[in-house]
C-alpha cells in the first residue's frame, strides 16, 4: 500500500507559497504607505505648472531672498471653533520682511470640496494673522503662501482638527 505524502514536504511547494504571501505582505506594506502619506491634493492647472518645472526649479534659488518664515499654530484646533494663526516672515539678518500678499490655505486630504483659503492681515512688520475656521473633524493641510512680485514662497503644515 503506498500512503499519500504531504504536498508541504515538497520544497517548490513550500517555496511557491513563500513567494505568495511575500508579495502579498510587500502589496499590504506598499497599499498602507500610499494612502498614509499621500496628501490628497492636486492643483488644477497641473499641466501648464509642469511644462516650465525645470526652468523655474533652475531659477528659484538664485531669486531666494533668504527669507525665514514661522507659522503660530494653536496647540489644539476645534471643529467649527475660529481659530487664529499666525505668520512670521523676516530676512536673513533678522528683520521683518513685507511680502506684497500672505495667504492661508487649508486643504482637506479628503475631499478637495472643503478647500478653502483666507488672506491674512499684516497686525506689524513682517507679523500676520488669519481667523480660520475648520469645519470638518480630521487632517488638514496648511500652507501659507507670502508672495513676492512673480515669486511665491510656501510654508506647509499639518494639523487634526477635533482631535486631541
């Protein structure tokens, strides 16, 4: 009589399914990592930004002002609570810069419909501030943008709205 042998004996069976459940396991790790630090946002104008990307990429350092900027974010933001932020711009050497307009963008991850933006008011050289307004429990993105004649300069940051 000739018993039956297991299939898991055999090592091309074995190293079949290894292979399986590696792919599966670096799928998982690879499906985690996109939708964890995609940011969700996408400019409508994509295609002209990009057609002149590496010509402004090229240029943009020479035109740096060298400017340090610092958001004033609140150590917990509510949901429908207004909220304040600030902004701080100065030079190389310490004094407050003037851009000619400083804007605060929020950006919902999640839904581009509740994108909004608010521009800040100048309180004191080189010292703005916005009154916002979150309507949605969750993560946003900030970005305040200080533009300076053809030049804008970004500062991002990320906040959980309502959650503590």
């Amino acid at each position: 009589m000739n018993k039956k042998q297991s299939a898991w004996r055999s090592p091309w069976v074995v190293a079949w399914v290894a292979i399986l459940v590696v792919f599966v396991v670096i799928s998982g790790v690879r499906i985690f990592l996109a939708i964890d630090t995609n940011p969700g946002l996408v400019v409508e104008d994509y295609y002209e930004r990009g057609q002149d990307y590496e010509e402004n990429r090229l240029k943009r350092p020479a035109r740096d002002p060298g400017w340090r900027m610092e958001i004033e974010a609140p150590a917990f933001v509510d949901v429908a609570v207004p909220t304040t932020y600030g902004f701080r711009v100065v030079d190389r050497e310490g004094k407050p810069v003037s851009p000619e307009a400083v804007t605060f963008y929020a950006y919902r991850p999640a839904d581009a419909g509740q994108d909004f933006s608010v521009p800040m008011e100048q309180i004191g050289p080189g010292h703005y501030r916005a009154e916002v307004n979150f309507p949605l429990l969750g993560v946003w993105d900030i970005l305040i943008s200080a533009k300076h004649g053809e030049d804008e300069f970004n500062l991002p940051h990320r906040i959980s709205a309502g959650v503590k």
